[in-house]
C-alpha cells in the first residue's frame, strides 16, 4: 500500500506527522510512504527512521496552504502546495490514498475542484467515528458539504451504512437522521426531504428515522446523517463538553479523595487518553475516488500513525467498491 | 407575581408539576400560581400544600397537547388545551408570565400564532443557559425557529446580550456566531449574512466573530448566536455526551478504587445533579411580549420550583423593557 502523506498540513507540521510517518512504517512492512512537503525541513527529521527509510520518499513541494486560509482561493493560488500535491498523486494513481491533518477545507476543496468523485456520486461527505455507550457509531457528514441537497444526505445515509459494515462491523447498521424531534414532520425542509427520500428507498428497513442529539452517545442508531455545518459543530461541541466534564471530574472527584487520588487520577488520564478527539485516527472523505484521510489539525504522532492504518484498513476492505455498487442499486428510479 | 403553569406539560405531567409548584409558592410569598390543567386530576394533588393553596388557583382545561403532536395542528385542533390556554392568559395579560414543560413545538407555536412579539421583534429565540470553564453563558436558539433569516440570528445577538447582562451579570457580553470555523468566510450563507449584519451593527464591539463548536465550554463568549436546529441539537448533544462520559468515568473511575470509592461515587453524583439538564430551571423564549419559560421535558419538582423563580428574576429585570429600548437603537437604517 501507497499513501501520500502531507507532512506539512496540521498544526504542530512537519515534526509529529514526520515522526507519525516513520512509526507507520516501521509497524507496516507493506506500507510506502510520500512525503510531500518542504524537503529542507522533511529530510532532516528523518535522519533516525533507520531501516524504515528505504520505503519513504519525499516529493518536494514549495507551498503550504495555512489553518486559516480560505481554502480555494489557497488552493488556486498556491499550484505546489502540499494538499494540492497530494490531490495530484492520487489524481495520477500514483498512491491509493492520501492522508492530510492540514487545513480541512481545503482538503475538501482540492477532491471538489478535480471532481474526482465515485460513480454516481453527488457530494462527498466527511465520515467520522463517534464513541456510544453501545459502541462506536458513524456520522457524516461532518464538514464537507455546509449547504447540502436531500439527494446528497441520501447518499451519506448510504455511504455511512458500508463504512459502519465494514469498519464497524455492523452487520445491518441502523441509519438516523439528525433532526429536532423525532415526529416525521419535524425540522427544516432539508430535514423533511430527506426524510421522505430514505422512507422511499431500499434502506427504509434500517432507516430509524430522526433522532435527536442526545441519541448519539445513547448509541440509538450506527450511522448518523446530518448536513456538513450541523454536524461539524456537533463534532466540535463533543469536543468541547468532553474536556469541560474531564476537567470538573478532576477538580471535585480528586479533590475529595485522599489514599486513592493517584488512582483515580491515573484512570481519569486513561479515560482522557482514549477519547482525545485529537488523537483520533482520521475521518475518511467519504465518495473520492481513491482514499482521502482527514486529520484533526492538532493531531500528533500517534494520531497519524493511526490515520495511515486506517487508510490501509480502508483500502482492505474495498469500501468504494461496495459504495459504487449499491449507489447504482439505490438510485430513484427518476434520476 | 402571577404565573400561569402549565400543569398537564411534561412526561410526568401533573405530578411533578404540581409538586414543584406548592414548593414554588411556599418559598416566595410574592408569588400567584394559576395551574392550568385538568381540574379533576390537579385538584387532589393540592390537598396537602397547606396555606400555600391560597395563592394556587385552577384554570380548568379539558385538552392537553401530547408530547409528540405535531405543534401548530395540535394547538388548532385543540382549542381547550393547557398550553392554549397558558397563552391567553399571558395576552389578556391575567398573567405576567408562563410556565410549560410541555411540547416545547406547540409552545412556540403558541406564541407564533398569537404573534405577541415584542415591538420590532422579528422572531422569538430560545435562550438557554450553558455551563462553561469561565461561569454560564447563554446559547440563542435553541429550537424556536429553525429556519431563520440573517435579521433574526442577529436580533438573537441583541436579545441575548442583554440576557448575559442582566441574568448572568456580565457587564459587556461578547458575542460569537456559531460556525465551521473562525475565519470571516466560513460557513453558508445564512452563517455569512449574519456575521456581516454583526459587523456592521452598534454590537460590533462585543462581537468576536465566528465560533466553533468546542469553543462553547470553554467559554469564549457570553452569548453563543445560532439557529433553532443548530441550538437544538447542541443542546440535546451537550445532555448525551454529558451522560455518556459520567457513566464512562463512574465505570472507569470507581472501578479502581478501594477504600474511597463512596467519597468518589458522592462527588460523581453531585456533579451529575448539578449539571443534570432536566433539572434546569427552564429557558425563555426571548422577544415575547410577557414571560414565558419552557421547561425540559422530563423535569421533576425541583426544575419547576426553579423555572418559576426564573420567571420572577425575569420580571424583576425588565429584560423585556431593555429588549425593546435595545432592538430600536439598533435597528440598521434600512429597516
């Protein structure tokens, strides 16, 4: 497996993605790597990858794309950029997937700007895996798309449905709308529509309907569907409550403990550990043909090690395949 | 103060209600409470509330909306129901304020069809109070309106500053505008048309710009501006991953422990009462001409008890004099 890496997309780029890249390889005897990025201050970080060099090479590229750069504007104004690069390496089939902690929307941008989009495809949606209290659930999208179509929810309800199967190993996953109430009638006509659109279709029989937010840690569906905007703050919002609970459980659980406040801290810091949003393998950009990994801007080490592992995953479980084929069978008959 | 509540409103309606109003009544002695309801089930529930039934008085009704009838068809096809009649009781102004658990679609509604606005109010909002790292912040809408127009996100902003102000005591509320990312750019366009209403309005001051979703519980802002659906599903989010990680850390946490595992186990469950959502003691709709609180739900005795002391530390403020006095200072001149 192939994987084109941006070595200087993220916050703390290039030093953790580098040393990410090199503890990929190192663990993976069938994973070559492409750096892309700024040779000058790549290839000094790999001095100490020893044997693992052999399968790592780096494609020089002169521009980055910043945090905070309007993504296509950037992208059209910065033609060697590293996630542009990257765009072209798996635009060219020279890797089969790219994984990326830079800038998201232009990432985003870079799949839409070459279309390289799977049969049938409207839209690509982000997919990203959520902990529940019945296990891991997906939800997409979580920040491709802010102003989506009915049609392109359909198609994430879809999408997210073969990744939950596949990934996730859920046998017949469980599709939900994210929605303001659970009655049919509720929410904003993109909500409506959308409704309509999985009762109609060969998925009504997993489709649960709408859920409400609170259903997504209960773990009431695998897969949630929502637009890019809703569920790139719900993703984010996670985030945010996450550390506020793990910083009031520190102060007053620890606080009233005296023998055992060692213990009680170590399982906090493991519990901290396992859900850091930041060192989550990537979300996949689902409906790109070729594999498109996306980071969280702050991912460290650990994080893209993780990320290159689940692209090769990605890739075993031929997910595109699957996705174009039953795009083709769930297609409404008028289009 | 005289308060209309609505007795037959929440999933354990009359009960809870009832008992939270007694409580209500006996704690504040400047307080009149018309129960609105069934009066053959309301009724008994008095017998033991002493000399406060004095101050409680029954407002028979026949008709209750369920909790998962669709609103405006419900308030139509009911015109005896508690949550109607809560309404005309606050617009023939026999009331100062109402008080309802019940159906929060259809208490909205209510205030839809009667179009008791404040003067220049566009659309009532939602205010929900949040806790942050840095004390209570107050997010505007939270489900009242989940379409909305740039005007009346921004109206959110004016109304909800003023809230932050005189309930929360912060002196200059900052403002942020919940979206994908900081940059001015991010987002769709309602997103883009709200920030450039804000920027170019005599709030501009108090405005930080754009909001992500983690930035909530830190505590970036006083007043968090967005739309009905992104509120509503924040604030359902916020409840599940809030339950989620507390079961996470009662697991993980007490599980290790020995000797202090009840002193753990204490501080967990203070925690959990503290931050429970359905104990909150309810959220106005903002723009309204009169009070009215709309409680989560599932709340018990003690978030109705609180619910009406919100509805008389409302009064007292006079936020809705300052709402009109604010909303016209800063109408745009083309409007």
């Amino acid at each position: 497996m192939r994987i084109a890496l941006d070595a200087m997309g993220g916050d703390y780029a290039p030093g953790p993605i580098v040393a990410g890249a090199v503890q990929a390889v190192a663990a993976d005897p069938a994973l070559e790597l492409v750096l892309v990025g700024d040779q000058g201050r790549v290839e000094p970080l790999l001095a100490e990858a020893g044997s693992a060099r052999d399968r790592i090479e780096i494609f020089h590229c002169s521009q980055v794309v910043a945090m905070d750069e309007s993504p296509v504007e950037a992208l059209r104004r910065k033609p060697d950029s590293s996630i542009g690069r990257c765009w072209q390496l798996l635009a060219e089939k020279k890797v089969e997937a790219m994984v990326s902690a830079g800038n998201t929307g232009a990432v985003v941008a870079g799949g839409l700007l070459r279309r390289r989009f799977l049969k049938n495809v409207r839209r690509p949606g982000i997919a990203a895996v959520m902990p529940t209290l019945r296990g891991p659930c997906v939800i997409v999208d979580v920040g491709a798309n802010v102003a989506p179509e009915p049609q392109h929810l359909f198609q994430y309800g879809v999408m997210g449905s073969i990744f939950a199967r596949t990934m996730l190993q859920r046998e017949k996953p469980t599709i939900g709308l994210m929605n303001v109430g659970e009655e049919e009638k509720k929410g904003h006509d993109l909500a409506k529509e959308t409704h309509a659109l999985f009762n109609a279709s060969p998925l009504r029989q997993q489709f649960i309907g709408n859920i409400e937010g609170r259903d997504i840690h209960k773990g009431r569906c695998d897969v949630v569907v929502t637009d890019g905007f809703v569920g790139n703050v719900i993703l984010k919002v996670c985030e945010g409550v996450f550390e506020f609970v793990m910083k009031m459980v520190s102060q007053e659980v620890l606080g009233r403990l005296e023998v055992e406040r060692s213990r009680a801290s170590e399982a906090i810091e493991s519990l901290i550990g396992r859900y850091d949003y930041s060192e989550q393998g990537g979300a996949p950009l689902l409906g790109i043909d070729g594999i498109c990994i996306i980071c969280h801007g702050s991912s460290g080490d650990r994080a893209i090690k993780n990320a290159l592992s689940v692209a090769a995953k990605y890739a075993q479980a031929r997910l595109n395949e699957r996705i174009v084929q039953e795009l083709e069978a769930t297609l409404p008959p008028t289009n």
